[in-house]
C-alpha cells in the first residue's frame, strides 16, 4: 500500500512482526544536486548529460524535463529536441560522489546493515529485533527528512525483501514512500507489468509477452517449461520473486570484482594511434584506482564497441600481479591487435582490471629478475605514477595531463554514469 502523508502516524502503530527491508532512491540524483547548487535552476528542465553534438546520452534529468518526455539513457540530441529550453550541464562527479556520501552516512547511523548499490540507491535492513528498536516506517521516515534536509529528497520502497522494496520505490515519485506490510506481497506485485522486475530484460518480456504474460501474477502461474526456456536455472528463483519471496540479505560486497573505464567517443577512432591513445588514458585511470584501493590485478580485460553498435570484449591473465598502467598497456595492445583490424569504425573503449585474489599465470624469468635496467625504469614509473597521483589528489585530475589523455579528452561526449 502507499503510504500517504495523512495515514503515516496511523501506518507506525500497526505491528510489523518480519524482516524489514527498504529501498532509497535519490530523485533525479544529478539534476537535483545541480538545482540544490544553483539556486536560480530550482523550477526549470534541468539536464545533466554528454553534449547533444556529439552523441551524448542523457545521464538524468529534472523532473521539470520529464514532462517534455526527456528521460534517462535517451541520446541527447532527442533531448534537446524535446526540451530546447532545457538547463544543460555535463556534471560535477565529485560533488554528486560527496552527497551521496552524506546520504550514505545517514543509512549507516540507522542500521549495521546497508548495501550501497549505485551512487543513488541503497537497501538498509531495518527488521525489529536487537539492533533495531523502533517501528520501520518511524526509522524510513526519519531517514527520509534527513535526506531531504540536505537539500536534495528520495523515494522510499518498504517490505519484507529486497525485490518488493525495489519495486516499492518506484511506485510514487519523487518524495514517495510506499510500504507493502507482511503478508501483501502477493496481492501488490500481481497486477504489476513483468518490465519492473529486475532481472527479466527485453527479450525475455518480448518471448513471455507471446505466451500472453504480461504481469507478475500471470508470470507466478506460467507453465514451469515455459519459466525454464526463459530464466533456466534461475526459473524458481524468478516464480518466487514475483510473490515477494526473495531471501538475499542486505550485505555490502567487500569483496571487489572488477574495477573499469569506459569512454564513448564523439566521433569514431579509425586511427591506430587514436584508439591506443584511448586504451592508455583508460588503463591509466583504471590502475590508479587500483593504487587507491590498495589492489593489484592480475587479469586486463579490453572492451570495444563498433561503429554498428556489435561489442567485442577480450581478456588476458597477466604474467604478474600489477597496480601500474604501464603493465597493462602491452597485454590490452595484444589484445587490440586480435580484436580490431584498424578498419572498423569504434564509438566506445574500455578498459577492466580483475582477478585481485588470484595469482599470477607465470613467473618472472630470471632473465627479469637480474635486468637491473628494467627493474630501474619500472621503479622511474612507479614514482612517476605516485607523483601524479599525489597532484590529482589534492588538485583534482585535470591538474595534469598526458599527452594521450588530452588527445582522447577531448573527443569524449561527456556523458556522467552513475556506476
């Protein structure tokens, strides 16, 4: 049920006697951070998103540009076209990063248990018992003013799982706070369309859509063949989903699996040296997070996408665990000699490190180990590598630059993401 300003005194007294789990979605994260920093901006079509001229896409949006039919993921050139009144900017990570710290913190000050899933969502496991003593919907409400003090709101989905506060959240936006007491799982998501469960993509509606399902009840009741043809093994695990049954614990992840840079490009590489120019300035932000999170890697993953929208991916393990860009460049120019024969058309670069508990496929040769020359400009580029880092840190990164990175930078559609 939705719960409405007017009912929410009467909502808290009524006993919630099993697990209590929310959902906190930042309303138009991006754009209401723009607003709350620029107060002239509050009331109009604000867009944050990569440059319409140049095959940006929009990140998000206000919801004052909404009502012209501007969403999130849509290219912004239709945007523009939609809202040419529209307030445009390709965004502050860093400040967006800092509030959604704060907004973190307040989750954290609730409960022990909160999974941080993007920079604007997060569960927080508020089930009554010994480590929380109040009501769910008093603790959702209070993080909910909280939030909104701050200067930007939320929307808030409450259940028994993590599935049905999800979908919860997105039922009343912006300001929303929807609760589906113990026991209305059922009755709450079988009306629901199939599309607003995680987990079920376009062509899996499409293939369910020509079986005539087309909402979460039906789903619950389709024929177990049909269930196993689309979602295999995870076929049960979706048919009980879709009656609010959904075990999963509210747990961070502290185990890092990958750690990534994308850059989509405004107009295609064609040339060798741009597209290797591309791969460095890639790797090189992906091994200096590696160097802040305090992790080597020791397998390099390379990502393209064409001119014709086809994605290739090719990965390599590493002959030694590495924190240092230079140590990945050779092994993803391998891996770009394999995939891209230099005439293809490329809108987007990737670069991915992995493989941080695992060892490395070889040894050093002692050849290697005894060439003191190498081991000397290895050292070289580790202090150079330290240096740069210790700049950015405390100027921000554009306090210097490479001559790769200003080549590829300057190409980019200055598209956000809110991974």
């Amino acid at each position: 049920m939705n719960a409405e300003l007017p009912e929410q005194s009467v909502l808290s007294h009524i006993p919630w006697n099993n697990r209590a789990i929310m959902l906190l979605d930042l309303d138009a994260f991006f754009a209401s951070v723009e607003q709350m920093d620029h107060p002239d901006w509050k009331g109009k079509p604000v867009i944050v998103g990569g440059d319409p001229a140049k095959r940006g896409v929009v990140s998000t949006c206000s919801y004052e540009a909404r009502k012209y039919g501007v969403h999130s993921a849509m290219p912004s050139s239709t945007a523009a076209r939609l809202c040419p009144q529209a307030i445009w900017t390709s965004g502050n990570r860093k400040r967006y990063v800092e509030v959604s710290d704060q907004v973190m913190e307040i989750l954290r000050q609730e409960s022990p248990f909160m999974q941080q899933v993007s920079i604007d969502e997060a569960f927080l496991d508020i089930t009554p018992g010994t480590h929380i003593g109040e009501h769910p919907i008093t603790i959702a409400l209070r993080i909910q003013d909280k939030v909104n003090a701050l200067g930007v709101t939320c929307s808030i989905g409450l259940g028994t799982s993590k599935t049905v506060a999800k979908i919860a959240s997105d039922m009343d936006k912006p300001r929303g706070f929807t609760v589906v007491y113990p026991g209305e799982e059922a009755e709450f998501l079988a009306p629901l369309p199939i599309a607003c469960m995680s987990g079920i993509g376009q062509a899996s509606q499409t293939k369910l859509t020509r079986y005539g399902i087309t909402t979460l009840g039906q789903l619950h009741e389709a024929d177990p063949g049909l269930m196993a043809s689309v979602f295999g093994k995870n076929a049960e695990l979706m048919r009980n989903r879709c009656i609010g049954v959904d075990p999963s614990p509210v747990a961070e992840d502290d185990q890092m699996k990958s750690i990534s840079s994308e850059m989509s490009f405004a107009e295609d590489l064609v040339r060798d040296e741009d597209v290797k120019a591309a791969i460095g300035t890639a790797a090189a932000k992906v091994a200096r997070r590696l160097r802040r999170e305090g992790v080597k890697a020791s397998t390099v993953t390379l990502k393209l996408r064409f001119h014709n929208l086809k994605v290739h991916t090719a990965q390599m393990q590493l002959s030694k665990e590495t924190d240092s860009e230079y140590d990945l460049l050779q092994p993803l120019y391998k891996l770009l000699s394999q995939a891209w024969e230099g005439q293809a058309p490329l809108r987007l670069v990737g670069v991915s490190a992995s493989g941080f508990d695992r060892k490395p496929c070889c040894q050093e040769s002692l050849f290697d180990m005894k060439d003191e020359e190498t081991h000397q400009q290895k050292r070289d580029l580790s202090k150079l590598a330290a240096a740069t880092d210790a700049i950015r840190d405390r100027f921000g990164d554009e306090a210097i630059s490479f001559g790769k990175e200003r080549r590829t930078n300057k190409n980019l559609t200055g598209t956000q993401s809110k991974n």
